[in-house]
C-alpha cells in the first residue's frame, strides 16, 4: 500500500530540496490527515509505548500533592487554572484530580492537538467543564495558573545540527535516488551552538524553547508552575538522541512515515538558561522529585488498604523509581512564582 505521507514528504522535497529534521517530523507527527499523534492512540500494551500515568495512578497523584503544596504556597486563591500539555489519555490528569478536588477550586484546560485523543481525555477524567486548545496561545491569562506536561517536550520537533570539518551544517532528510535519506544541508551560523569541534551532532528545538519561554512568562506575570517531567540530558550531554518507537521497539526513522512515534531527549540545560532571573526552579530526577511528594508512603497505604492490588503496585512503583527503570533518565523540572 502506498505510504501517502511519505509521498507528500518526496513532493515537498522535490519541489525545495533537503527538509530540515524539524519540518519532517512535524509532518510525521502532526500532519493534519496522516501525522502519527492526529490519527491514532498509541499508548498501552497495545500501543507503542507505556508512560508514567499509564504505569501507576501513584505517578499522577503525586503530581496532585505537588500542587497542593504549591496552592499553599500561593496563600490558597479561590481558582487555580491547572492545565496539561499533551495529555494523552487523560489518565495523569484524572489522577491529580482525584487528590486535589474538592480541596481546590480547579478549571481544567488542556492543549492537545489530537482529536482521538482528546475524546478519549474527555472519558477518563469524565468532567463536562474541560476546555481544550490547540496550542498555548489561548490558555487563560488572568489567574494563578498550574501547568504540567508529561512527555510532551520530546514530541516537538528539533533540528540536529551536522559537523563537518568541524562546521555546523543543517541535518536534513533528501532523496537519493527517490528514496528518504539523511543528508547535510546549508552551512549553519546560529550564535547560540556551542563550538563544533569533537562532536558529531548537536540537537536544538527553537520550538520546544519557544513554548517553553511562553508559558515561563505566564507564571512570571500571572503567578504559579511550571513542571516538565520528561527524558532528558543533563548538563553537557547533548547528542544525537532522535528515535522512532513502534510496538515498543525501536524503529528506523525514515521507515514507515507517520506510523511510528519520533522523540527526542530533551536538553533542559537550554530550558533552564531560559528560567526568568525571579522565578524559582528545581531540577531533579523523576526518582527524587517523586520521593519528595511521598511516593514510598502513599504506595505502602495503598497496599495496606488493598492487599491484592499489593503486588502490582508495587511493580509500578519500582517502574517509576528504579534508577535502572525510570527513575534516573527521567528528569523533572519545575519554575515557578509565587
Ligand atoms: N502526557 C501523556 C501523553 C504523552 S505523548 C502521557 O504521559 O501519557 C504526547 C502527547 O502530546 C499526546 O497527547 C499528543 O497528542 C500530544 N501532542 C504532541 N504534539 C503536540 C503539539 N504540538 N501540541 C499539542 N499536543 C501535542
């Protein structure tokens, strides 16, 4: 069967040339017919990958203590916006739901560009006042505001820049003999890529940065949070990192366009040069920030109130917090003003 997507990518190409890595994989991921996010839901053992509320409701309850912690620290307003980023299936946000209503007067937004999926949020978290966007431009602006995101930064697209003879060049993705390929591009001068020499790829997402930028500046001006948790470089680690997944296995990234999810680490070095000077931020590992919101406690009560649920509670927590698991390539950073 023809791929349609990969034929309108050659088209594209034929017409003008090498697409840098960041255009093809917002056709991969967000074409409005074909893209892998806008046609499908690909979460589960069924799916193509398992993330952290999918693992254990103790992941999106944490979150919930979290932010309970932090509408103290605000003084406890009479509304507090939360919204979440790419809220998959809607799990996480039903999880904190459950631990901070009726404590805190919530509006719900969530930006999420997938239509299938945004029905299937609409389900889970079974409330009729959510209110979706298509991106962050039209968030609400005149309150206290909690914003979280769960493996959402390393869905938007970045670009790799090539080193050859220790320059920086575009990496894009050609036709050699009408086939997808990797292939150098334009020679690039961005001010802020760090020096060539003895790397072979440096990665960088503007629009990743952009978002990132935007929604600092709304707690800066409307006080409240910002929490990414997400895989990620710490400092200096920057390297090649984009990847396909399909049926939970690593797939080619040229193979197969738009039926397997693309991701990449993200550089939160670059997102914490982007922190406000007042604003507050604390990086940790998901290990460490989960441990801090009471993980070990709340999953020892869980397992005492219902003894065959135990085991498996368990396995999640583990899953979540095991340095070899989860717990340590995932980072959790959080700015905030209060
Ligand atoms: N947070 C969820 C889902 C992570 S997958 C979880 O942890 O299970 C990425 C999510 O971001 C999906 O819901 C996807 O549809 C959404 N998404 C991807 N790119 C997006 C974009 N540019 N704007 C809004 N949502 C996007």
């Amino acid at each position: 069967m023809p791929n349609e997507l990969e034929n309108i990518i050659k088209d594209h190409i034929h017409r003008s040339g090498p697409m840098d890595i960041a255009t093809f994989m917002n056709y991969c991921l967000a074409h409005p017919q074909y893209g892998y996010y806008t046609t499908r839901d690909p979460f589960g053992v069924t799916g193509d990958f398992v993330t952290a509320p999918e693992i254990s409701q103790l992941f999106g309850e944490m979150i919930g203590i979290y932010i309970r912690a932090f509408y103290e620290s605000l003084h406890n307003p009479s509304r507090l916006y939360v919204v979440e980023c790419g809220a998959g299936r809607g799990t996480m946000m039903r999880d904190i739901l459950r631990v901070i209503v009726p404590h805190i007067d919530v509006s719900v937004h969530i930006v999420e560009i997938s239509k299938p999926l945004r029905e299937i949020q609409q389900n889970t978290i079974g409330r009729a006042d959510i209110t979706w966007h298509d991106d962050i431009s039209t968030l609400p602006n005149d309150g206290p505001i909690f914003i979280v995101g769960n493996e959402f930064l390393d869905a938007l697209p970045i670009h790799q820049a090539i080193n050859i003879n220790d320059k920086w060049h575009e990496h894009c993705v050609g036709l050699v003999k009408d086939e997808l390929q990797f292939v150098a591009g334009s020679p690039l001068h961005a001010a802020n890529l760090p020096d060539a020499h003895g790397r072979k790829i440096f990665e960088y997402s503007p629009r990743r940065e952009a978002i990132h930028s935007e929604l600092c500046a709304r707690i800066q001006a409307q006080k409240g949070c910002l929490l990414w948790i997400d895989y990620g470089f710490e400092r200096g680690e920057n390297r090649a990192s984009l990847q396909a997944v399909k049926d939970h296995h690593y797939a080619d990234v040229l193979g197969d366009i738009g039926n397997a999810d693309l991701t990449s680490l993200v550089d939160f070095e670059a997102l914490i040069h982007l922190v406000p000077k007042d604003c507050e931020y604390i990086f940790q590992t998901q290990s460490e920030f989960l441990k801090s919101c009471g993980i070990d406690m709340r999953c020892n009560i869980l397992s005492n109130k219902n003894k065959s649920q135990a085991e498996s509670l368990s396995q999640g927590y583990h899953r979540l917090v095991d340095d070899d698991q989860m717990g340590h390539l995932f980072k959790v950073l959080s700015v905030s003003k209060t």
